[in-house]
C-alpha cells in the first residue's frame, strides 16, 4: 500500500510530415513540434520523475550547420527543467536577432531544438542511478550523417553481460557496461557496417563521396539493421531511435512486455509509451490510435514513408499487466474499464471477510490511483445489495408499506476518503533513524468517518514490501476504532523478481516471501529452503533456455490464503486494536479484467523469456546467501 513502486521509463517520437512553414502558417508557429513533445512528455510524467531527455535533428541541413540537438536533466524537476533550458535559447537567440520571429528559414538554421524529427524520454532509475550520465537519450556521434544515433527506450535487458561480451568480441571498447550504451553500440555496430556496405557498392556504381550522400539515406534498410542488432537481446523493451539523416524507428519486444503505441496523419507521426498521451495531446480518437504489435517496428525515413516491419518473430503475447493495474495512466479507456473490473472481481472475498455486513462498514482506498478500482469495487457493492433489496421487497408480499420500503431502500455502500496524503511532508523525510515517527504522519486521518467496531475497507492498486502500511497506515486507521481493518489489494500477491524495468529485483523485499518464509518456519520445512538454494545453484553454468524457476517450489506447499494470513500477522503493528485482514486478488480474476495483458510473472513465476529464470534463480541464491544485491 503506497509502496513506491518504481519503473522505466516513457518514450515520446514525433516526426512533422511537413515543412517547418506549414506548423508556421497553420499553427502560428515553427515550435509546434517542440511544444507537442513537452505536452507529451509532461503527460508521461507518471512514468518517471528522476530524469528528463529530449533530442531532435533538422532535416537537409549544409555541412557546418549544426543538425543535432539533445538536452537532458536529472534536477527535481526534469522536465520543466529542460523546455525551461530549450524556451532560454529560443529567446534569447530571438531576442538578440530581432526581426526574426516570423522568419522559419532563419530560425531552422540558427535556433537549436527546432526540428521535423524530435524525440522525448522520461526516466525513473531503477537502481539508484540518477546521474545525468544515466538519463536518455544517448548519443552515438560520428562525422558521417548517417552514422550518428541517438537511442532512448523503456526496457531492461537481462543479458547485458552477454551482449557486452558480444561488442568486445567485435572488437570495441564500450564505454560502460549499462544496458542502454550496450544496446546503443550493438545498433551502432550494424549501422557502421550497413553504411560501409552501402558507401561501397554506391562507389562501384559511379558516384563520387558527396553524391553518395543522399542515396545512402534513400537505400539505408532500418528494419534489416534492427534484426541484426536485436537477435540476442533478451529482455522487455520499448526502443526509440533516430539516425542522423533523418530515418528514425520505434521497435517493441516480442512479448510485448512494454507498451508502444503510434498515430499517422498527413501532418504528423507519433509513439508513445501509452495511447491517452497521444488522444489528449493531439485530439484524436481512441480508435486512431494503434497499438504497436510485439515484434515489430515503426520505421519512419527520411523522405516521410511510415511502415511497419517484424523485426522479430513475436512470441506468446505477455503484455505487463502491471501498466494496467499502476503505471500507465487510468484515463485510457481500456485500462479504466479494467481497473474498474479489479475491484469488482475482489468483491466476493471482501463479502466473505466482513460476514455480509454492509451496514456496518465503510469503504475507502489509499492512494489516489487506487480511486477507479474502488469505484468498481463500490458497483459491486452497490449490485448486491439491489439483489438483497429485490429479495426483501418480494419477501413483503402484499405487506409492503412506506416505511418499510423505506428502510429497504435506504441501505446503501458507505463510501468515506478516510485517508488523506500529505505530501509536504513525504519530500522532508529523509533519516531513517527518525523516519518510523514521521511516516506515521504522511497520512492524515478523517475523524468520525468510521463508527466504532465498524469494518473499514481499504483498497490499493498492490502490496510489494508493505512497509508503509505497517510503519504507517494501519497505525493511523486503528485511530478511527474500527473493529476490523480490511486491506485489499487489486493485484495479486507479488512473489518474484522483475526482470524488465520494475524496480522489484530482491526476494526478501516482498512481504509474500517473508510470509512464505515464515510459513516453512512454522511447518518445520526449512530444509525445503536449501534443497531449492542447492536446485537454484546447480543451473548457474546452465544455457538459459534450459535453467527452470525453481523457486516456484518456495512457495507450492502453501495456499494463497495461507500466505495472505501470514502477510496480515506480519504486518499488523505491535498494540494495534483492530483485526487485520488481507485480501489479495487471485491471478485468474486478473486474467479476466486484463485480457490483453497476460504478463504475470512478479505473480506465477511464468518469465515470457528465458532470461526471467536465471534472474529468479539468482535472486533465491542472493537471499540465501545472505547478499544484498540485484539479481541483474
């Protein structure tokens, strides 16, 4: 319950199909796509706060001018940060060449950031890397147009130390050993090749240096570039990219683990890392949108044709149901229905935790994303009780009167916002030494929205390590008397690692381990425990396809409900006068309210590549040996 789960990241392509004058004349002004990309990023923001990148080219710019601008920022605020930094250079280039304003031509050649090719990034470190150095996009510069590149993505290999080996093995020096240099130089390393290639074989045909130019940019294959590049990666990945010339692509894994969607009109193409940013920022419909297919790539040239190519061979669909339940943004339409239908479907356990006693309780949720999965929750409240009242009334028969009608119909859900953040306070708390005591106040509390011996019911999207909720939550709720406290969560219990761009990579974190853990404790089965360490240890030299997630083993001789009970003791603070329930939503309701994002692995332990067991397995063998890393 407001754990801070955190993920990378959000990715923002625009290319202007037109003229830098069209935007000039219809628009009133030659910015318009630099002020899209801020909308578009500054819509993503949710998915990520602790850097912000932009970059963009100009097309068929002289030797000598400048064609390629980036600016990135790690400050508290990124990506205010940046288009303040773009916004200072626009005027005071303006203002220091007066006359200018209207003239496209000179502010093209002049003015930086101003571009028909613009790309946008926003970043959460899922590893304490914060530093500028750590933000996209990258750039990979050269003298040759062709051979520059700048690559921004949403993802997280799970072969970094392989593919390195591969560069090295090439011949190269990358600079560091991060996943996104890795990547960068694996695409670099084709492209250099391709160009080559190209460069020659124009040679042969007749044509001197300068004229190869252009028709290296005409005959660059993008798509045949990427499915050499992307052969081994192993892992969950949006990539954005754009080439110096003018060509630029967008490519999705083959599972589909993270999001891309895309929109063509005559005037613009455009990716992003979720569909409403691109409804609300460039006011189109839901259906305009497309979801970019697993796989495949987006490739936009030079001269403006859009097509999309397989790049590689798309296997069993395994979108992340996490962008449903948390991160992506609850206006989509799809994703408002669903999380709507996770509270619904949750309902019956809550029933059965409060005996059937609506009338005496309360249902609220914590935090504010966890509001449209309440609302389902309430419908359905709301829909049990019509079919109770339908009973009694027919029960009444020809004794129906007023008042009893009356009383009938006058029962309803008791919804209260029993709990109110303040946020202020979160930003100042910063030692752990004194931080139990102030946690304990980043929530306030509405006094008498809970009647004494009340039952309150609390959602929440999920619940990783729990920690808030037992340092915090439950602390101040007990405050209001109720007589049982109901924490439910939307997503079902989070028992393994994530391998793709969520930070969850230590077993130990999730409070579902700790259960289980305590569970074989109890049993007397801790020898269970080493003999999957010695299982786990045993597939280290193992080829991935082969290594299997033994860990599931961990968890098979318990219940979920055994394991809920287990979290529910384990959270409940010490003096805390009101019974703890937990109640977590079962895998198959999931699968029914997210069809399309069957991605479930932090869940079930089932990776959608083969990556994701060696990363399990070498997270059970950290924990057991007592080593306080990541598993990638």
């Amino acid at each position: 319950m407001s754990d801070a789960i955190k993920h990378e990241c959000g990715i923002s392509l625009i290319r202007l199909l037109k003229p830098l004058e069209y935007y000039q004349e219809k628009y009133g002004t030659a910015f318009y796509g630099v002020n899209k990309m801020y909308l578009m990023m500054e819509k993503q923001h949710n998915r990520g706060q602790d850097g912000a990148g932009f970059a963009s080219i100009k097309l068929d710019m002289k030797p000598g001018e400048r064609y390629m601008s980036r600016v990135r920022s790690a400050q508290q605020q990124p990506i205010q940060d940046i288009f303040a930094q773009i916004n200072q250079r626009i005027n005071t280039t303006l203002a220091e060449n007066p006359g200018h304003d209207k003239d496209v031509a000179w502010q093209k050649k002049n003015i930086p950031y101003i571009g028909e090719l613009l790309m946008g990034h926003v970043r959460y470190g899922t590893f304490g890397k914060n530093s500028i150095e750590s933000v996209h996009p990258f750039l990979r510069q050269n003298n040759w147009m062709h051979r520059n590149l700048i690559v921004a993505g949403n993802f997280n290999m799970t072969n970094v130390d392989e593919l390195f080996g591969n560069l090295v093995e090439l011949g190269q020096h990358p600079k560091e050993m991060a996943d996104t240099v890795t990547v960068m130089e694996k695409i670099g390393h084709f492209l250099d090749d391709a160009v080559a290639k190209l460069y020659k074989q124009i040679k042969k045909e007749g044509f001197n240096k300068r004229e190869a130019s252009p028709l290296i940019a005409e005959r660059l294959n993008v798509a045949k570039i990427l499915k050499k590049a992307s052969k081994n990666w192993d892992g969950g990945y949006t990539m954005g990219g754009l080439l110096g010339h003018g060509d630029a692509f967008v490519m999705r894994d083959p599972a589909g683990i993270r999001p891309a969607y895309y929109y063509k009109d005559d005037e613009v193409v455009v990716v992003a890392s979720e569909r409403p940013v691109i409804q609300t920022v460039f006011n189109v419909k839901f259906e305009e949108v497309k979801e970019l297919d697993p796989g495949h790539a987006v490739i936009v040239k030079k001269n403006g044709s859009v097509s999309l190519k397989e790049i590689l061979e798309p296997t069993e669909r395994k979108a992340c149901s996490f962008e449903r339940i948390y991160f992506s943004r609850g206006s989509d339409k799809e994703i408002y229905q669903e999380r709507k239908k996770l509270g619904k479907l949750v309902f019956p356990q809550i029933l059965e935790s409060i005996d059937h006693d609506l009338k005496n309780t309360v249902f609220s949720y914590i935090p504010n994303t966890a509001e449209t999965s309440f609302f389902g929750m309430v419908k359905e409240a709301q829909n049990y009780l019509n079919l109770k009242k339908e009973e009694q009334i027919l029960a009444l028969g020809s004794n129906i009167t007023r008042e009893n009608l009356h009383k009938i119909l006058s029962v309803r859900p008791r919804i209260e916002k029993v709990a109110i953040k303040d946020a202020k306070l979160r930003t100042f708390i910063t030692q752990d030494s004194s931080r139990d005591d102030l946690v304990a106040h980043v929530y306030d509390i509405s006094y008498g929205s809970v009647k004494e011996n009340d039952n309150l019911v609390i959602i929440d999207d999920s619940i990783v390590r729990g920690t808030t909720l037992k340092r915090s939550i439950l602390k101040i709720l007990d405050r209001l008397s109720p007589k049982k406290i109901i924490v439910v969560s939307s997503a079902p219990q989070i028992r393994y690692p994530d391998c793709y761009g969520i930070d969850m990579a230590k077993l130990e974190d999730f409070v579902a381990f700790k259960a289980a853990q305590a569970l074989h404790e109890e049993h007397g089965t801790t020898h269970k425990i080493e003999e999957i360490y010695k299982k786990c240890l045993a597939q280290t030299a193992s080829k991935d396809k082969d290594v299997v997630n033994y860990v599931k083993e961990f968890y098979a001789p318990f219940t979920p409900d055994q394991i809920s009970k287990k979290i529910a003791e384990i959270l409940s603070p010490e003096g805390i006068n009101a019974e703890v329930d937990i109640i977590y939503q079962t895998v198959e309701s999931l699968h029914e309210a997210c069809p399309k994002n069957l991605g479930d692995w932090y869940f079930t332990g089932d990776y959608p590549t083969p990556g994701g067991n060696r990363v399990v397995n070498r997270a059970f063998i950290n924990f057991f040996e007592g080593k306080n890393e990541r598993a990638y």
